[in-house]
C-alpha cells in the first residue's frame, strides 16, 4: 500500500507549507515537494487543498446504555460517520452500570468495537464505583493501553459517585499516571432542582436548563479542582458550556493545577433557544451539561483561541427523536441527554470557527487534533503530519459549499440538530494508517480497518 499526496498544503498545529506526502504501508514515509509517485502508487491531486493530520474526537458515546435505552449508532455506523466528517481516531467513554463488573464491561466495550471500526480508537475507563477491586481493575486496564477514566460528578443514582469514591478515584490515578476526565456538575442540586421543577408543573425540554444551571457546572469544576489539588492528579473536565465552569478551571490553572478543558461542538453553534422549539422539538436539543444562553458562546471561542480549553470534541451521544427523546414528553428530566455531532465537529468548527475568523487553521488543527493526541498519549504517531506518524490525512476542500442534512448522514439516528445548516469547507478525502477510507466526501473504505489504539500513562 503506498499512497502520494500532491501539490496540497500541509497544516499541522505548528506550520503551514507546501509539500507533498509519501505513505508507504500505515506510515508517513517522506515529505518534500515533487516526491516521484512510483508505479502503482496511489495519487491524490491536493491542488488547492489543506492537507490535514486525521482529526481525533476525544470524547464520544458509542455503546450507551443511558436513561432507560440504548443509543443508537454502532461502531459500524459512527466510525463512517467520523470519517466522512474527517476524523481518523475516536476515543469512548466506557460506561459500566454501578452495579455492573467493571472489567467485563470494558471486554463488552472493546468487542463492540473490534473488527467493526472503519476508523481508529481508544477508550477512556468509566469509574462508576470504588471498591476493593477497583485499583487491580485499573492497572489492568492500564496494561490494556487504556490510560486515562472518566468519573461522573452528575447523574445521582446512575454513573455518579461520591466524594469517598472521587477522591480514591483521584488518589489511584495520581499513583499510576494517569489522567481522569470528569463530567462536572453537582448530581445533588440538579435532583433537588429537577424535582423542584416538576412539582411546579415546568415538565417541557426548555425546563432542562434552569434544572442544571451554570452555577451547578461551576461547582462540579471547583469540586473536582479542590480533589485535584489534594491528591495531585492530572485533570480534563469534559464537555464545558458556560463562563463560570472556564473561570473555575482558569483559576485552577492559575494555581498549578494540571488541568485540561474540553468543550464540544454544539456549545459553540447551539444555545439554550433551541431547547425551547415547539411541538417538543427542543427535546433534540437535550444534553448535559445544557445548552446554555448566547452570551456563552463567544467566552468559549475565546477560550479556544487563548488555549484555556485545548480540545473541542463532540459528546456523541445519538438518540433518536421519534421514540427514544419521546420517553421524555411530560417529564424533562426522562429525555434521554445527548446530541449527535461525531459526523459534523470539523466541518462545524472549520465553517463557525475558520472560515469566520474565529480561529486560525493552525488553532483549528490543534484543538481539534493535535492537543487530544498530547494529551492522551498518542502524540506523535497521531494528531499531525511527520514523517513516522500513522498516515491518518485529510484533504480538504476549503472552496466546498454544502449543507447538512439527516437524510444524508451516516450517523444512526432519526434527526440532525443542524437540519439544512450551511457548510464552508469539506474533508474530501480522508486516510486512516494509508489506506483511503473517503473520496469525494464519500465513504468508500472497508468498516474493519479500525485499530484499537494501546496508549501509555503519561500523567505522573
Ligand atoms: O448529554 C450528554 N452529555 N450525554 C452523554 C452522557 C454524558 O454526560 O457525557
Ligand atoms: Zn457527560
Ligand atoms: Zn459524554
């Protein structure tokens, strides 16, 4: 398998320039300009084109028992959906039941994945209890190339833990050098306040927000901060939405804290408003932490230019609006949370960020590739262009005019949150490890081609 890309122009977080790439099997081989294209090679005519490393979404939901179902993609169906959309690596949330054996849910995860991902992947361990087991589970799963977890602060009752369990949760991965993300929001006050609203008759999707206000994800960030401190372990607070959690992990920051922040895509081009559609259309608009008010969203692009947040990723999380957010008519807090973005991120942040002056391309690069490598230990045989990296490339057309649509994409899921939006800008072709998996926008690969990617503790 060797694969040349002409005449394009390279953009990794740090450089821009003209040149050609030469793959020979999974790897970048050379990069120069008019490299000689051997017979039999494959050529891709970049002229007029970005070449970009293969995007990486650090946090989605594949596999998902969640409030009463079953998200809806497989790896099949989501894995074509990140690379039509550009990305080359996923990394999932493993996401056992409290009650459920930890390790076997990490088995029943990795099955679920392998031999059907058209594009690579990694996981992030769910910590959804402590127990006397939980350390021999982790080094385990350690071993397994699986380093880093995710811990709860919200969902009382479900994923959540408690303080004992966050802080031997923290205390553990201090140990053994690995980084923990963690959904921040106070499970406690978003119960009180849901049954609050209930009683008051306030049972709509619009009713989701003021249940999980911003002050709630403030308090989650400045909880996970103060545990973080106390035990020193490296921190990356998922899915942020408002002002008040980025000042939290600001100050964080300030303090020497090893903290990371990640935003995701329908913070960025969505806001509370839409949860508020008639005809409890504003269900399709239900995720945690909420969608939240406009005047959140230029903080966050802000954030994004400043670094204060390195990564924008999706939260994938696909529920179907005609069955599944309907088990949530009468009761907001039964619609099923999450909004399915995994085939839109790059296109959303080239058109909302790049293409308006929001971000630069090397910015874009980094916040929606190359930090996520870094930070997750797959840096730099992911997240940009050298020669020894995997050959993980998107060429893209910035000259591209189109729009999204449910009815063309390749997510499993009855809905698209951005019906008939306009977008800038299109991964045309797109390489996993060298071999081409999208031409012409299209998937055209094979769905097990996929890679599990073994990743190293590197958060002593
Ligand atoms: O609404 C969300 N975020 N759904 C997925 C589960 C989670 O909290 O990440
Ligand atoms: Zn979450
Ligand atoms: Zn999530």
């Amino acid at each position: 398998m060797a694969l040349l890309i002409r005449n394009g122009e390279i953009v990794t977080a740090a450089e821009r320039y003209k040149a050609d790439v030469w793959c020979e099997g999974e790897t970048i081989t050379r990069i120069g300009p008019n490299l000689p294209a051997p017979p039999g090679a494959e050529v891709v005519d970049a002229s007029g084109k970005f070449v970009f490393p293969g995007f990486i979404d650090p946090h989605v939901h594949i596999h998902l028992p969640f409030m009463g179902t079953l998200a809806k993609d497989t790896y099949t169906t989501a894995s074509r959906a990140a690379l039509v959309g550009g990305t080359t690596t996923l990394i999932e949330m493993v996401c056992p039941a409290r009650g459920d054996d930890p390790w076997e849910a990490y088995e029943l995860w990795k099955a679920n994945a392998a031999g059907k991902s058209a594009c690579d992947y990694a996981f992030h361990m769910g910590i959804t209890r402590f127990d006397s087991g939980t350390e021999a589970m982790v080094r385990r799963v350690t071993a397994d190339g699986t380093a880093s977890l995710k811990i709860f602060l919200a969902y009382k009752g479900a994923f959540g833990i408690d303080d004992a369990e966050l802080y031997q949760t923290l205390d553990l991965a201090k140990r053994l050098g690995v980084i923990v993300t963690a959904h921040c929001e106070n499970a406690e006050i978003v119960a009180r306040l849901q049954q609050r609203l209930l009683a008051e008759g306030k049972t709509g999707p619009e009713w989701h927000e003021p249940s999980r206000p911003v002050t709630v994800e403030a308090e989650g960030v400045h909880h996970l901060a103060t545990f973080a401190a106390l035990t020193g372990a490296h921190t990356y607070v998922v899915h942020t939405s408002c002002t008040e959690a980025l000042a939290e992990a600001a100050a964080a920051r300030e303090r020497g804290l090893p903290m990371w922040v990640e935003t995701v895509a329908p913070y960025l081009v969505l806001d509370r408003s839409y949860s508020e559609l008639p005809n409890f259309e504003g269900a399709k608009y239900v995720m945690s932490p909420p969608l939240r008010e406009l005047r959140h969203q230029e903080v966050i692009w802000d954030a994004i230019r400043s670094g204060l947040v390195s990564t924008v990723a999706t939260d994938h999380a696909p529920f179907d609006f005609a069955v599944q957010k309907e088990m949530g008519r009468g009761d907001f807090t039964k619609i099923p949370n999450g909004i399915p973005s995994v085939e839109h991120r790059v296109h959303l942040l080239y058109t909302h960020g790049v293409a308006r002056g929001r971000l630069d391309l090397q910015r874009f690069v980094d916040a929606a590739s190359t930090q996520a490598a870094r930070i997750f230990g797959m840096y730099p045989r992911k997240g940009t262009i050298a020669v020894g990296s995997d050959a993980d490339l998107v060429v893209f057309d910035p000259a591209y005019q189109g729009a999204i649509t449910a009815a063309a994409q390749e997510m499993n899921v009855d809905y698209s949150a951005f019906e008939g939006w306009p977008i800038t800008g299109r991964a045309e072709t797109v390489a996993v490890r060298g071999k081409l998996q999208v031409q012409n926008g299209r998937f055209t690969g094979t769905t097990d081609h996929g890679q599990m990617l073994r990743r190293p503790a590197t958060h002593a």
